[in-house]
C-alpha cells in the first residue's frame, strides 16, 4: 500500500476512547480523573499496556511522563513526536487531553499493523498533570522536561489536602528512573479538541492554530475581621468577601476597559469561615489572564492590581498577592502549521487558521522544538465540562490528518 492511501481506524479509535472514558467516569457522562489520583493510575496502565502491544519502547521519566517509542530506519535522528495529557478536570469531558494521547497510539497502530517504516523515529508522549486543577499551576511536567520549570519546586506543590506532588507520583508508581530532560525533537504535533464554538459554527473539519495566546496566573489571598453577623453593625466590618467581590466584578470589566484581544477570570474561590452567620475573614481567590499580546496582559494586570490595593485599603482588608505563573504567547512553527494546511487539503477535509485560546503542552513543546497543533470542533463550543463531545468522524479525520502530518516529518 503507498503511504498515501494509509488511514487510521476510526472503530478501533473510538473503542480505545470508550474504553478510556470508563475511568474515573461521572454519571452524567463525563470523567474525572485527576493528576495522579488512583484513576489517573489506571489510565497509564491501560495506556502502558497498548503501548507495549505494538511493541514501542517505553520509558518513564521522573516526572511521570510516559514515552513510547516506535524505530525509525536511522535513530540517529531526532524523532517526530506526539501526545497530550491522561488528566482530566474535576467533572471534566472524556475528550480533552485523552484525544490527543489515543489519536497517536492510532497513528502508531496503523502504521504498525502495516508495516510501515519511517526514516526518524516517532514518539507518543503522556505529560502528566497538564490540568494543574490539582496541582497548580497547569502544564508541569512538560514545563520540567523543557526546563522551563524546576523540577523540585513542582515536587513540593500541594494539593488542597496538603498532599506533595512527588509523594503523590510515587504512590501511584510513576515516579520513573529516566530525568526529565529535554532531547532533540524534529517536530511536535499536539492533536486536541477546540474547546470553543468557532469550528462547529463555521462548519469547518480541522482547525489550525497559529499559536496559543499568553497565560497569566495570580493567586489572592484577603484578611478580613470574623464576627457574628447579627449584633455587628454594618459600619466599621472588615468583610473579606466583600473585598473579593468588588475584585472580582474589576477583573470582569478589564477586557472591556483595555481592549485588545484579552479575557479575564475568577474561576476559584475559597472563603472562611464559609458560615451564613459569620463575617468571612478569609478569603483566597484566583486570577487567570490571556491575550495574543504578552505586554497588554502584563499592562491590564497592573492596573488590576492598584484596583486591588485601592479596594483592600478602603475595606481594611490586608491582601496577599501571588504571581504563580506566566507562559508567554507561543507562535508555533510556520512550516508544521503548513503542512497540517497541506495535509487536510489533500485528505479533503475544510480547515481554518485561528488562535488557541486554551494553554497546552505545545506551549512548552514549542520553546524548544518546532511544534504546532491540530484542532477538531467541540460541539456546542463545550469544554471542561461533563457534556464536551466531538463527533467520531471528527475525531477520526483529525487522526488522519496527524497520522500524514507524522509521516511526512518522519521521513524528511
Ligand atoms: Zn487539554
């Protein structure tokens, strides 16, 4: 058969898909698997198992990435390699992450079962806890293997019971024996779900970023003064909630107020005592800001942050504030964003250029090796959310369109 003709196995992708979303399934049809839980456990194993059917060399980093890796005719040479994340979001989809992970183990399966030879060899990578809904922040373990970040300060991190990431990883038994260390990539393909309403609306198959825009992280932390809420009089109260809420609303209105392509939000919120009759003292609550354009991000989080200050001055609140993590704007590699342009048009398949709004592991991937992303359309724009879905014949041409953008990086 000439490679040309070559075409994953839609059924056999979707049943690993199926199978997969059984751990840590939730009953309304979702999944939560979260960075090394025991269902996060059981998904590697699942995963380590077909890896090894087909013969790949696994190997296991310190981080708890997992590769497989499938001989070229000169392993000399860097690989082409691809791959996503196992971990899922509390209550989160059955695509996201997963998709990207078993549409390669499908590429590597076909070429497999055909018998097909590449010049380099190709690589499927697992990075662990890609979410960072567990472990904050997002994206580490393919932040560690880049050098991005530091190894041992992921190690430390906590969960909010107070449990440390490397303690976590060895209990489950995927603290492995190779460092995480970046080597040479020819070229990184990150096949994932949109996440986001513009493909389906357009009616278009294969979406292809340009990039994914800048991720800014902050951490607030507020101090109020607790009382009992009934005989305390309403002047003179240090209501830390208060203070949060007044936050919250100015981060709402900054994407209006600076224009540009930027979103704001609070997604996480922890308030203390959280009782309805005392006054809270204890406020901690999260900051996430995006743009294409590192600096206004930069400019709206200063101004955001003197809002901040103005607003715990005038509730007597003290505020705390952490800048936990920024990951500058990323614009992928012209010639493997064409070539996945190139590939949907031959496999005739409608593609669109546009901007990853959500941070991957590409983000990282892209610092250090030529790296771009394929996209497939989520339906109704959902996303980590229990209702994210894709269609098969979506999840099977963007399959197709990796399993010739691989190939043709493979044999160059
Ligand atoms: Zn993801």
């Amino acid at each position: 058969m000439e490679t040309k003709e070559l075409r994953v196995n839609g059924k056999r992708l979707q049943g690993a898909l199926e199978e997969m979303a059984k751990i840590g399934a939730t009953p309304n049809g979702g999944v939560q698997r979260l960075a090394l839980s025991d269902e996060d456990k059981r998904a590697r194993d699942l995963f380590v198992k077909w890896l090894r059917q087909i013969d790949l060399e696994v190997r296991i980093d310190e981080m708890g990435n997992i590769f497989g890796r499938r001989k070229g005719t000169n392993n000399d040479l860097p690989p082409v390699m691809s791959g996503s994340h196992i971990d899922s979001q509390p209550k989160g989809g059955r695509f996201d992450g997963i998709l990207g992970v078993l549409g390669a183990l499908e590429v590597l399966r076909t070429l497999h079962e055909n018998k097909v030879e590449t010049k380099r060899p190709m690589t499927v990578v697992v990075w662990t806890n890609e979410e960072g809904t567990r472990f904050a922040p997002a994206m580490q373990c393919s932040g560690v293997w880049a050098k991005a970040l530091d190894r041992d300060w992921i190690y430390d991190r906590t969960d909010i019971n107070g449990l440390r990431f490397e303690d976590e990883l060895m209990r489950i038994g995927y603290k492995g024996d190779t460092p995480a260390q970046r080597s040479d990539v020819h070229a990184y393909y990150e096949y994932h779900i949109e996440q986001g309403p513009v493909l389906e609306r357009e009616n278009i198959k294969i979406g292809v970023p340009k990039g994914i825009v800048c991720l800014h992280w902050y951490d607030i932390y507020l101090a109020g003064e607790a009382n009992q809420v009934g005989p305390t009089p309403m002047e003179g109260r240090h209501d830390a909630l208060c203070a949060a809420a007044e936050m919250i609303l100015k981060v709402n209105e900054l994407p209006a107020r600076m224009g540009g392509n930027l979103v704001a939000t609070v997604g996480e919120i922890q308030n203390e005592p959280n009782s309805r009759n005392i006054i809270p003292d204890k406020v901690h609550f999260t900051v996430d800001i995006r743009s294409w354009d590192d600096a206004l991000g930069i400019k709206a989080w200063d101004l955001l942050k003197q809002d901040f200050e103005v607003i715990a001055q005038k509730r007597g609140c003290p505020i705390r504030i952490e800048e936990t993590w920024r990951v500058a704007h990323s614009p992928f590699d012209t010639k493997l964003v064409q070539n996945i342009l190139d590939v949907s048009n031959d496999l005739g398949y409608s593609s669109l250029g546009m901007v990853s709004g959500a941070g991957h592991d590409a983000s990282y991937m892209n610092q250090i090796a030529p790296t771009a992303m394929i996209f497939v359309p989520s339906i109704g724009g959902r996303s980590h959310v229990e209702v994210e879905n894709t269609k098969w014949e979506d999840c099977e041409a963007g399959t197709n369109v990796l399993l010739h953008c691989m190939l043709r990086s493979a044999n160059e």
